[in-house]
C-alpha cells in the first residue's frame, strides 16, 4: 500500500465486548482505497462487496474469489493497520453482526428470503440458491433514478457503444441483440482488434458509452470510458465492484451482486439488469416496437 496521505482515518476497533463505536470496516477501506496498490485494490473492492464472505472465509478463498494472492491478503491487512488478516476478519464480522441486527430489527430477514433448499445443500444447490439471492439484493440495491436515467440516455442517444471484454464480451453482444431488435444503433468493443479500436474513435458527444465490468476491469474498457469523458459523451457503468474505475468514470452506475460458491463469479443478476433495461427501453414507446417484436418472433 502506498504512503498515507494526511488527515487517515481511525483504523475500525476490533471489538472485545461485541460492540464499537468506530466506522466500518468497509467505510474506512473506501476512505483509504486510493492508497492501495493495484492488488490490493482487487482485495479491496471484493472485501467492501461481499462482506459476508470476508467475515467467514480463510486468507486463500478470499485472494481465489479477488484474483490475488493469499499473501496479497495479508499484507493488506497489515497496510490497513491490522496486526494481520484474523484482525481484519474481526472487523468484517462486527460490520456483518450489527448490518443483520439493523436488519432485524426493522423486520427484514437477516440472510433474504426463505431459503430455496435445506441446510444440506450439494453444490448445484448452493450455486442456485447464490444466484437467487444475487438477484435479491440487486433489486433491493438498485436505485431507481439511476435506472430511469440509464433508460433515458439510451433511448435519446444517437448511437450506443457496449463495453465488455472476457466474460463480458457475451453480456455486451446480448444487450446490444436486444437494442438492435428495437431498431437502436448499438456497437460493441470486445477485444482490442482494429475494427474495434476504430468503433472507439467515432465517440462524439451524441454517443453513450456503457461500460461492463466484472472485478477489475479490463483496461480497454477503462481506456473506452476515459475517451468517452474525454470528447464529451455519457457514459454509464454496469458492474459488481462499488470501488470500479469503471464505475468512477461513469455518469451513470448501477450495481449487481455476484456472490457465488463456486470458481467463478455469478452473473445471473447482471442478465436480470440487461434484460430489464431493455424492456424499459421497449415500455417507453411500445406501439412503436411492436411490429419489429411481431416479425422477430415469427422468424
């Protein structure tokens, strides 16, 4: 971690009697998150996102699920002021306690809905239960105005640019499938191909740039936000990283969930969001959608 600037924030208390009165662990990660170097960003930002996981999983699930090393981890911890990852782990379960307690207390169940399966799930349980409540908490998260305005730009926009490399790249073609069957002019940036890079140098004013990302972002789509700001266009983010440099280029931001027990993140919340957009952007004029939705559907 780089040199504290002035005026650091107090390192959360691990509590010794179940309670503090100190910030959250979470709120001084994100008061100190520039002062990271780029590894420990990426434990950073999954730490801040998926609290639940950092409380209770070892030092090494924790650097898998962040794409880093366990030693990554704990020297991040110790960056923080920690004496080593157990202490941070403390910190995290505190956060997790009194976020549960609040819930609770205002009548909302602790862990979301009912839960789909018994407690003696198998592993193709727990990863439809995880997509069950990724959907969940996007919906609960999801602000309304960012959605709204999101639709708004995509519907008054000239031309759309979709931003999506890796497994992003399936997420962008889709949404641009479906703006393309309202008739919307929509492009795609997947790789860093020529055809590509020339898509990203049409960008003018009148374009909306959508950025999708997963964790870190790939630096092409940085690279397409940032020329975005830079000649004038809006810009909008899609990811699951609060801390994203996506997300901080962005006028626009919505987030989604994707906890998964499994060796990839989850993205059936981000499918929800894509499909959902569209939809939005067909409800705002459906008389004059209809006739294209009739002919796709009888192809």
């Amino acid at each position: 971690m780089k040199r504290a600037a002035t005026n650091t924030p107090e390192r959360p208390a691990v509590p010794a009697n179940g309670t503090s009165e100190h910030q959250s662990l979470s709120k001084y990660i994100q008061a100190r998150f520039e002062e990271c170097s780029r590894s420990q960003k990426d434990v950073a930002q999954y730490i801040v996102d998926h609290l639940d996981e950092a409380a209770f999983q070892t030092a090494e699930e924790l650097a898998r699920r962040a794409n880093t090393s366990s030693s990554t981890v704990v020297r991040f911890s110790q960056a923080l002021g920690f004496e080593g990852f157990p202490e941070l782990q403390a910190a995290a379960r505190e956060e997790y306690r009194r976020v549960n307690a609040k819930a609770a207390k205002a009548g909302a169940p602790a862990g979301g809905s009912t839960p789909l399966f018994s407690l003696d799930q198998n592993e193709f349980e727990a990863a439809l239960a995880a997509d069950h409540l990724n959907v969940e908490e996007t919906a609960r998260k999801v602000s309304r105005s960012s959605v709204e305005a999101l639709i708004e730009a995509i519907v008054s926009a000239e031309k759309v640019l979709v931003a999506g490399t890796d497994q992003m790249a399936f997420f962008a073609s889709y949404l641009r499938h479906l703006l393309m069957l309202l008739d919307l002019r929509v492009d795609v940036v997947a790789s860093p191909s020529q055809e590509a890079l020339s898509r990203l140098g049409r960008i003018d004013p009148a374009t909306l740039v959508i950025g999708l990302s997963a964790g870190r972002p790939h630096p092409l789509v940085v690279r397409a936000m940032k020329l975005a700001r830079h000649r004038q266009a809006r810009t909008a983010a899609i990811t699951d990283a609060t801390l994203s440099e996506v997300a901080k280029l962005a006028q626009i931001k919505l987030y989604y969930s994707s906890n998964s027990p499994a060796y990839v993140r989850s993205h059936a919340a981000l499918l929800s969001i894509i499909q959902a957009l569209a939809y939005g952007v067909y409800a705002r004029d459906t008389a004059q959608y209809d006739d294209r939705i009739k002919a796709f559907r009888l192809k």
